[in-house]
C-alpha cells in the first residue's frame, strides 16, 4: 500500500499573530510553525500502516524552502520521503490542484490529511482534491483500518458516529481520534539522523489559478473588563440588574 500524507506548515497555536501591509498580509516575523495538528495525527496513522502492514508513506507540502523543517520532522517521525511544490499555498483550490498532479503521478492508494488547518481553517483540500482525483472521499475521520483494498472508517457525524466500508484508493480527512494525542510521536535522535539522509524532493508547481482572494484579516475583539466580586448578593445583584439574565 502506497499512502500520501498530506502536510500543513502553520503557526504554531502560542505563536503571536500580526498583520502586515494594512491587514492584508500574515505576519511571519518571530512565528514558530509547526505539523498542522490534524495531519499530524493522520500522520501517525500512516505510520501505524507502515509498520503493521509494509506500507510507503510519503509527505507532501504546498509551499516555498521555509517549510522544509516541517517535512524534515516528518520524515523524522518516520515517513519515508518528502515532496514539496515549490509555490505559495494561496488558497484550498490552488493547494488540491498541486497535490492532485503530483497525486497522478504516484499511484497512490491512500491519500490521508487533517480535515482542515489550523492557520485558516478552511476545510477544503480533501473534498476537491478527493474529485479531482475521482477517488473516494471520507471526512472527519476518527477511526481508520485497511485490510488488503477494503478500507473500514469512522467519521463523526451529528449526534454520534457512522462506520462506512469502501474500497481503495481514497482520500481521507482526518482528526483527533483517529489516534489519541498520547499515540503522536515525538521524533528522536536516530529518527532525526535518518531524516537527513531521506529523500526531499522538490517539484515544480503546475498552472493553477487561485479562486479566492483575500482582501483583509482582522483579530479578534479585545475582551472587556472583569469586574470582580467579593459577595454572593454582589454577584446576584449584578446578574439580576445589570446583566439581566436572572
């Protein structure tokens, strides 16, 4: 089995966030980034098909030379090589665009990648690179098992779980739950080492137009004030005259 993950370069969560060229630009001056959380955990996963089942896992990434260290952590983790398309990762489309190409390429059984990321939390590489690909397509995954091309998966759905059975290949976005935080791993010394010698191979992007724009971010409200009480009839007080929900 011959798997594809796919790897988000974003800011890691402590990281403070500004903007730049009057609120249209990210700020990357001074900002750690780090293994996109939910493909973080759907690399674990591929990792667990790697040594249970002989499968090749390979990691790929949307973006310029800043994002090597991310793949290199994968591949310390234990994938077994790195690709990156060397262009801006503008929006969804033009990212499943360039993860498509390269996807026809490498006859890939298993596609597999967070259901969305946490820098802009759009949630759209799987589903259009899942149709572009014309393969299956299961998201908010949870729960993944693979035996010969039979694939087994469970996804959250409102008000509880659904398990489906289909066949390979697939694109699969997934989350927290398909392992636990406790099963992510945290790449030591030989793991680092080997990294270094492993293949990160970089591609030339594809023509692909961007289909949204963005024109301008803005943070968050600031909260307001605490006002800090010392009583129970303080606190009931200002419920009841000022805030007026009792």
């Amino acid at each position: 089995m011959k798997i594809l993950v796919c790897i988000s370069h974003v800011p890691d969560t402590t990281s403070r966030i500004n903007f730049s060229d009057n609120n249209t630009k990210f700020d990357t001056s001074g900002v750690q980034f780090v293994i996109n959380p939910n493909d973080e955990f759907c690399l674990t996963r591929a990792m667990w098909f790697k040594e249970k089942q002989g499968a090749t896992v390979h990691v790929i990434n949307v973006g310029g030379p800043e994002t090597e260290p991310t793949l290199r952590k994968a591949l310390a983790i234990g994938a077994d090589e790195a690709i990156r398309i060397n262009t801006e990762a503008t929006d969804g489309y033009s990212v499943a665009k360039q993860i498509a190409a390269v996807a026809k390429e490498g006859g890939y059984d298993l596609i597999i990648g967070g259901r969305e990321s946490i820098d802009y939390n759009g949630g759209m590489v799987p589903g259009m690179l899942a149709k572009m690909l014309n393969y299956g397509f299961i998201n908010t995954c949870i729960g993944l098992e693979i035996d010969g091309n039979t694939a087994t998966a469970t996804r959250e759905i409102d008000g509880g779980t659904e398990t489906i059975k289909t066949e390979l290949p697939l694109v699969v976005g997934g989350q927290k739950g398909i392992v636990e935080e406790s099963d992510l791993r945290i790449p030591n010394m030989r793991g680092i080492m080997q990294a270094r010698k492993k293949p990160l191979s970089v591609k030339d992007p594809i023509d692909a137009n961007s289909a949204t724009q963005t024109t301008k971010f803005e943070e968050p409200a600031p909260k307001g004030d605490v006002k800090l009480v010392n009583t129970v009839d303080e606190l009931i007080d200002l419920l009841h005259n000022d805030a007026k929900v009792i």
